[in-house]
C-alpha cells in the first residue's frame, strides 16, 4: 500500500505514525516502500512505566525498534511524549536529555480531549509552560524557525544537541487558526478537527460511484465546515470527540 501511494503524482512526502511494537522487523521494509521519516509513541524510558501506561510489557521491543530505524537511515526519527500530570512528569528531562545523545526529535504532547474517558483525564493534564520549564533545567534551549511540515509543533534546540526538542500545545496554546490538517479514518471518513466527532462519509460517496469533481467538491465542502476553533478545556464538552486517538489517525 506505502509504495503504491508513493507513486501517485503530486505526493512530496509521506509518514508513519507508529507504536514501534513491530518497527525493529519491519524497518528496512518500511524504508524500501518508500517512508523517510517516522513518529513513534513512547511515553516513558521506564520499562516498569511504559507498561503501566500502555497495559504491555513491551518497551525493550519498541526501543530497539527505535534503534533501528535510526540505523536504516529515518531522518528525522520523531518520539511522541504524551505528557502526564502524576505519571511521567519526572520523565521530561531525560527525553531532553535523550536529545542531546541522539538526532531525535522529541515532541511532547499536551493530553488532548479525545475519546470517551476525557473527563476522567483532566487531573492528568501538564500545561505546555510546565513542560518547558523542566526542560529548561538542562540549560538554555533556542528557539527553531518553522518548516512546513512542522504541522503544530513550536521547536527548540539545546546547544551542541543532535536532536530538538517539539512542543504541541492544543490545550494552553491553541493552533486552531493555523491548522492545515484533515484526516482520513481506515473506515473512509474525513475529519477537519480532531476534537469533533464531524465526519464526512467520502468511503460510501465512492462506492455511488462519484467523479474526481464531485469528490473533490465534497471535501472542500467539508473544509468549508472546519469550526474556527474548538472548545479549549478537559471537561466533557457535547460534541466533542468521542472516537479513540487509535482510530482517528493521531
């Protein structure tokens, strides 16, 4: 699949966004299909941690998965930190410290109001400041220009660093009017915002047999729906999001 979207004219880039359980034996593949740089969830260094977080014992496979993708040549590796109030806030200066040591990009993440257990999150929640200030216990970090396929995330560098340090901060400091992002679920529908359950169906249009043009006038319809922003709190809100981040795409 990777390597025939690959060659549809008009794609620059593609990306994975992974657990990394099944990365070590499948990196090369990866690689060969087409993929150049990876994101890999991983919110803790603790093997004992990232168990309790995750509910497998697993963090020993997704690590030297890890590893090899950096040895096949992934630029740039990405690690995903889902910061959490209570669980591994004590964690953020070893994954910047794990920035310094490795090319990584280590982009830590404010808990999002997804699913249907928000409400039982909100204790769990670390303002993005929070994050920075104990990541400035390591030294000074300097702020990094924007690229283009950034998306969200504010960057920082620490000196003499291989890596950098990312930011994305949907609760305390919102990027709604900036987004450039849609997803497309495995079962065919389209969101404009990750924090509304508004979907547009494009998997049942093409089985009706829509045109190029018909298809392409349904989702700049659904685009034209895009909230200006959304509701910008941890409490329950009606409307919101309900589906697993699993099933939405990240």
């Amino acid at each position: 699949f990777i390597s025939e979207l690959a060659r549809i004219p008009g794609i620059k880039d593609i990306s994975l966004t992974t657990n990394g359980v099944l990365l070590a034996e499948q990196a090369q593949a990866i690689w060969e299909a087409g993929i150049r740089r990876i994101n890999i969830s991983l919110d803790s260094l603790d093997p004992g941690r990232y168990a309790q977080i995750t509910r497998q014992d697993l963090f020993h496979q997704v690590w030297q998965g890890i590893l090899a993708a950096e040895a096949v040549g992934f630029q740039p590796i990405k690690i995903n930190v889902v910061a959490l109030k209570g669980i591994n806030e004590d964690e953020i200066p070893a994954f910047g410290r794990l920035s310094l040591e490795k090319p990584f990009h280590i982009r830590f993440i404010e808990l999002m109001p997804v699913g249907p257990e928000t409400g039982c999150q909100a204790e769990r929640y670390l303002q993005g400041d929070e994050i920075l200030d104990r990541l400035q216990t390591l030294g000074a970090m300097e702020p990094l220009n924007g690229r283009s396929l950034d998306g969200p995330a504010r960057r920082w560098k620490y000196s003499g660093a291989r890596g950098e340090i990312g930011l994305i901060s949907p609760i305390s400091n919102h990027f709604c009017a900036s987004c450039n992002r849609l997803r497309l679920t495995a079962d065919g529908k389209l969101r404009t915002c990750i924090f509304s359950d508004d979907e547009t169906d494009l998997r049942e249009v093409l089985r009706q047999g829509a045109t190029d043009e018909q298809l392409e006038a349904i989702i700049q319809q659904a685009i034209a729906r895009k909230p200006k922003e959304h509701p910008h709190q941890l409490s329950p809100v009606p409307g919101r999001c309900q589906r697993q981040m699993s099933k939405i795409g990240g």
